[in-house]
C-alpha cells in the first residue's frame, strides 16, 4: 500500500478514535468536550497537573465544557498527537521540544547543553514572560500554540559502568533524543550518539547495543532503567521542559471571559505539575537506591567547559536563538 494512503488511513483511524473514546456523549451532549493528549501515566507529575487544569475549567465553565484527558499515548504518539492538535481532532497535547523544533527551530534553543547555569535560573527564565512569548506564539502558523510548560527535570547520563568526568564517555554509546545538536553534544564528549525510541532504551542497554543514556531520575524507575544501568552522573548537560500547546482555531473561537479561565487554568497545570515532579523525583530517588543505582556527585565545570563552544557554533546556525540567548545572559545576571 503507497506510504501516503497508510498514513492517511492512521489519521483518520486515530480520529476516529478521539470520538469513540467519548461514546455517543459528543453527539448528544450540549457541552463541548475539550481532548487533551499525553504520553505519560496516570499518576505522573503531567497527568495530575492536567487534572488541577480540568477541575479548575470544569468548575468555573462545566456548564459549556467537559475536558477529557487522554494519558498513554492513547490516541498516538507524541508526534500524531501534535499532528491531530494542528488539524483540530483534538484541542491539547503535551509536545517536547524536540518535537517543536519540526515546526519552528526557535525550540532549538533548549537544546543547547549547559544553557542554564542552574535550576534556579531554568525555572526563573521559564517564568519570564519576555523569554516565552515569543517561543510560544512560533507555531501559528501551524495552526498551534503553547499555553504553558511542564517541568521535565534536568537531564543526567546514566550508564552500566561509572561516569565521573567526561573522559569517561570516550568511546561510550549513549541514547539521546534525535537532534543534530544532541549528536553535536555527544561528539564533543567523544562518545558515540545513539538516537533512537525511548522505548527500545531498556533492551538496548541490556543487550550491550549501547552503554547508557540520559534522561531524569524518573527514567530509572518508571522505564526500569535503573535494572539494567546501575550508574547516575549528576552532569547536569541539559534542562529542557515539555510544552502544553492548544490549536489556535479552538483558543480563537473561546470569548475573552472563557479564554481567561483556560489561561488560568493553564497556569495552574504548570503550579501543580512542579510541586508533584518535586515530590515524585525524590521517591524515585529512593527507590532506584533499592535497585542498586548508586548516584555520583561530579564536578559539572569540566563537562560545561568541554563543550561550551557549542554555544556560539549553534546560534550562528540559527540567529532566531540570539534574543533568546542574550535574555538567559540578562536574567541570570540580575541573580547574581
């Protein structure tokens, strides 16, 4: 069958899909029900921070709306669901950034390694609204646009054998989420990038394919992870949130009254998601402790110093990052 007609018979079997997950409810309901897409489990820190956001609209406009909340990737995957927010088949999703950059590189900008000096600073700048506005509204003309962003962590390396500085990924095959940057970073350690499916991730280390990967502590625990690499460098190369985007057409079509309690209600996602991603990266802190993980306490200078260069390297490739970049600069000076 030709590649384009399987793709157009996924789409409409996904679509088909959104509906049916609702049952006979859309046709004879008056209220108009809201869909939001997310790849995660029900009890993790996006989930219940969706929860708070569907409460607060409910509970303020449940007489116009009903949000519906789909966790696992149950209409698709991270990239179909972005897709079916475009296209308005569904109203929310949670996008990485990577997955963004598809549709503007200014998302580029959370690639760059060791672009916050701290979390401090990660979550000063998230909160800066002449930092955001204009990554938010990017994707427009795609027919989306983030309302809000969820905390995804800070990202460490983990491996089967112990990473104390950065000579010691020379030669180390290490999973990272396909970027060119993310590759450019990799090299620059002298290891190996091997992009590929988060979940493939677990057999590939187990089965010697690559030696580690990278991600936050909760990978250890929800993926397993910890099973199979019993070493956690906290190296601290990257801090990159998830995005909550809406489709343009749905948020156009609200009054300036409804469109307020969304907004709110968007705000209140990210507030609840950070307070539960607090509480749960500890717990999984502890229990990777029980599955044998040890977790090592390095010196990040000398990874930072080793790849800084990138820096400059990127933003010339991409000059819609320079206004970004320089704002990182002023903020973080002003803590200083």
């Amino acid at each position: 069958m030709n590649i384009h007609i399987k793709k157009i018979f996924l789409s409409l079997f996904l679509i088909t899909a959104v509906f049916s997950f609702s049952g006979c409810d859309f046709f004879s309901n008056s209220k108009t029900i809201v869909r939001i897409s997310h790849s995660q489990s029900e009890t993790h820190p996006d989930h219940l921070g969706l929860l708070a956001f569907k409460e607060y609209v409910e509970s303020r406009l449940g007489d116009k709306y009903d949000i519906q909340i789909f966790p696992n990737e149950l209409l698709g995957s991270s990239v179909k669901a972005i897709e079916l927010v475009q296209t308005g088949a569904i109203d929310y999703a949670v996008a990485s950034t990577g997955n963004l950059e598809t549709f503007d590189n200014i998302y580029q900008i959370f690639s760059i390694p060791y672009l916050f000096s701290s979390v401090e600073l990660y979550h000063k700048v998230m909160e800066d609204k002449n930092f955001t506005d204009n990554i938010y509204t990017s994707t427009e003309e795609a027919g989306f646009e983030t309302v809000a962003w969820l905390d995804a962590g800070t990202r460490n390396f983990y491996a089967t054998t112990p990473i104390n500085k950065p000579e010691d990924l020379k030669g180390k095959k290490i999973r990272v989420q396909q970027s060119p940057t993310n590759v450019k970073m990799m090299a620059a350690f002298d290891a190996a990038a091997a992009p590929m499916s988060f979940g493939e991730v677990y057999t590939a280390i187990q089965q010697g394919v690559i030696d580690g990967a990278e991600n936050n502590e909760l990978a250890l625990t929800n993926n397993k992870h910890g099973e199979v690499a019993k070493y956690y460098t906290y190296n601290q190369h990257q801090m990159v949130p998830d995005m909550l985007i809406a489709n343009l057409r749905f948020l156009d079509n609200l009054t300036d009254e409804e469109r307020k309690v969304f907004d709110e209600a968007a705000l209140l996602c990210t507030k609840v998601e950070r307070e539960n991603w607090d509480i749960q990266i500890q717990e999984a802190i502890n229990q990777a402790k029980n599955m044998g993980v040890q977790f090592i306490q390095t010196d990040i200078e000398p990874f930072r110093n080793k790849i800084l260069h990138l820096h400059e390297e990127i933003i010339k490739d991409n000059p819609k990052l320079e206004p970004l970049y320089k704002r990182i600069s002023e903020i973080s000076e002003k803590e200083m």
